[in-house]
C-alpha cells in the first residue's frame, strides 16, 4: 500500500481511486478561494471544486471525478464539485 495522506477523504472514496487509476485527470489550479478551487484539466474542461486543498494558483493537481479527490502531491483531499452558485 502506497503511502499517502488523506484529508476529509472517505474509505470508499480512497477505494473507488484506487480502482480505477485510468480515471485521473491531470490539470492547473486557475483559482483559489477558502473552501474552493477552480482546476483547468489538460483537457481543456474547467471545474469548480469544494475542497479543503490550498494550492498555489498554477499549481499541478490530478483529479479523480468519480471518488470525488484531489491529489496535490502524495496527498489526498475530498473534492466535490460545486454544482450552480458560490461557494
């Protein structure tokens, strides 16, 4: 087993991740703000994200869109997407 941290991130999540590795979507953190960032994917796709994370803008992050994770580094948050509104 890998040795990460994980913040916020729930059991199934962490399985669901790991499961499924083809999932993971590199991209650039474009803003931040407390409790949310918004993530360019390489893509091209923009996304809002609910999340305890706090990279610097520009910063590479991956993102798994069905457990719902952020990954900057060897660390793990919970990251939901924001669906309609503010944050």
């Amino acid at each position: 087993m890998l040795n990460r941290s994980l913040f916020d991130v729930l059991p199934i999540q962490a399985v669901v991740a790991n499961a499924s590795p083809s999932a993971w979507r590199d991209g650039l953190v474009v803003s931040q703000r407390p409790g949310a960032l918004t993530v360019m994917l390489l893509d091209g796709q923009e996304g809002t994200l609910i999340t305890g994370a706090t990279p610097a803008v520009g910063e590479p992050v991956a993102v798994h869109p069905v457990a719902e994770v952020i990954a900057i580094g060897d660390t793990w948050y919970s990251a939901r997407p924001l669906v309609g509104g503010d944050a």
